[in-house]
C-alpha cells in the first residue's frame, strides 16, 4: 500500500507536500475523505482547537476548471484551500479562498482562506468521521491481513 | 513498520486480534493511546455514536498483576475490559470489568462491560485526541519520509 512516488497522481503528490506542511501549523491530515456522500475532498486537516480546513489540490488548469463541485466544499469546513504548484495561473482562483502553493515535499500557505465556522453539531460529526476514516487507514496498514467484514461498513 | 508476527509483543497480537472483533461491532480502534499524560492504553476504540472503549491486553497472570494503573483508565472510557488468551485465569479478573477472549486473529467478548458515561467535554476531547493520533500514525505509513517536525509536538 505504500506506493512509490512515480504512482501517485499529480494532485497526489501535492497533497503530500501539503499534509506536511500543516503539521508545522499543528495540523493533522487525511486524503480522499467523504464529509458526505457524493462528496470527496483531497485533504480534511484537523487543527489543535478542532478547526477543519479542506484543501483541493490541482495539478492543472483543466483539473481545475472540470471541478464543478468545490462550492459544496465550503460547507464542510471552517476555512477553504487551493492547493497548486508554482506553475499554475493563480490568478484564475476566486479570492475569497485560501492557496497553497506546493510541490510533493512541501508547500507553503500563500493567501489565509476566510473563516466561515462550521456549526457545533456538524464539527463533532465531521471530527468523529475523521477519526474513524484515519483509524479505518491506519489499521489496513498495521494489520495488512486484516480480513474484510461479511458486511459492507456505512459511511 | 509493518511488523512481522514475530516480532509483535504477546499482547500486541491480542490487540491486533481485539482491534479486528471490535470491526464487527462498528468499532475502530487505535493502539497504544494516551489519554492524558502518563497513561498508556493497549487499545482505544470508538463506536459508531461516540462511545469509547478501552481495552487493556494481558497475556499472562504476571502481565495483569504488574498493571497498578489500571483503574485510572476508568476515568478515560465509558467501558473497560481486559483482553485476555484462552489460558489465562479469568476469575482473578475484577467482575465489574468486560471480558474479552482472543487471539492474535480475532476476538471475543465474553462479557460486556458496565457503562460509566464520559462527560460531553472529555468524550470531545478524547475523539480529538484520537483522530489526532490515528491521522499522525496514518501519515507516518503513507509519507514513509516524512521529515521530522522541528519542534517536538505536544501530546
């Protein structure tokens, strides 16, 4: 499970960087999370004070333009992120957003995305889930004969 | 990290039996949790509405009885139960405890534990702290070369 650099998607890899860089923000991060079905984000990082950002990392000018979904986003966290590399035309992002610039080391956060605070009861569900996608991940790779369940799990 | 079965303590492979069983009722779970500083628990799970249990492993008589911490964990969960292997004399056990028979497979409860609620503030916490140490732990598996923070992160 643990896969070599030239087998992560573009977008992958920038998420990488950006996972480590929110830890130097104490931050942490899980990839590909559903806040709710339908939905996925690329990154769901969960602050010190239960703060959650969501990042959406685009590799290119048309991965971006082809996400028609990135507004729903915004109700699923207190702050909003792109995350892009240096080559990318920035200025084609909407300004009330925050941006990250990345590559698959590091990244940096360039433009802070305005707060819009999540409601208490959405926050303790979307904290809850965190926990169990990352525990749910972590356990595949700790136990990697972990044998599925007779049933499918809810989401 | 991904440690071969022979490498794994006696009651590590319980955990990993335990952390499996627990899947079946909805549960995720994480190894090695700390609560609070200075407590150590074998597994910390969470169920699908919150709930939190901890579950101490013990492969010998001489394993529990060199555990003086064990009541301070009562504070941290809503139920306590003690893993234990087939050989082990259970009836030295407190009965106001769950018991949980397993393997390095799988698992069993064999008795469910009393329920002593968390306040709503420390369950918010606990599930943070969880999520927290699962997405950390998850990140050190997906990004094996994560470079080290510069500063040592609090806990």
């Amino acid at each position: 499970m643990i896969r070599p650099d030239q087998e992560l998607q573009p977008g992958q890899l920038l998420a990488r960087g950006v996972c480590r860089h929110l830890r130097s923000h104490g931050f942490v991060s899980v990839e590909e999370f559903v806040p709710v079905r339908g939905l996925r984000v690329d990154v769901m990082a969960l602050g010190p004070k239960g703060e959650l950002w969501v990042i959406e990392c685009k590799s290119s000018r048309t991965d971006y333009l082809s996400d028609r979904k990135w507004s729903g986003y915004l109700d699923w966290c207190d702050r909003f992120f792109w995350a892009v590399d240096e080559a990318f035309p920035a200025e084609m992002l909407p300004d009330e957003t925050g941006l990250i610039v990345a590559d698959s080391h590091d990244a940096e956060i360039l433009r802070m995305a305005p707060e819009g605070r999540l409601p208490a009861a959405r926050r303790k569900v979307m904290i809850r889930k965190f926990a169990t996608h990352a525990a749910r991940r972590l356990q595949a790779y700790r136990d990697p004969k972990l044998p599925p369940l007779p049933e499918v799990e809810p989401d």
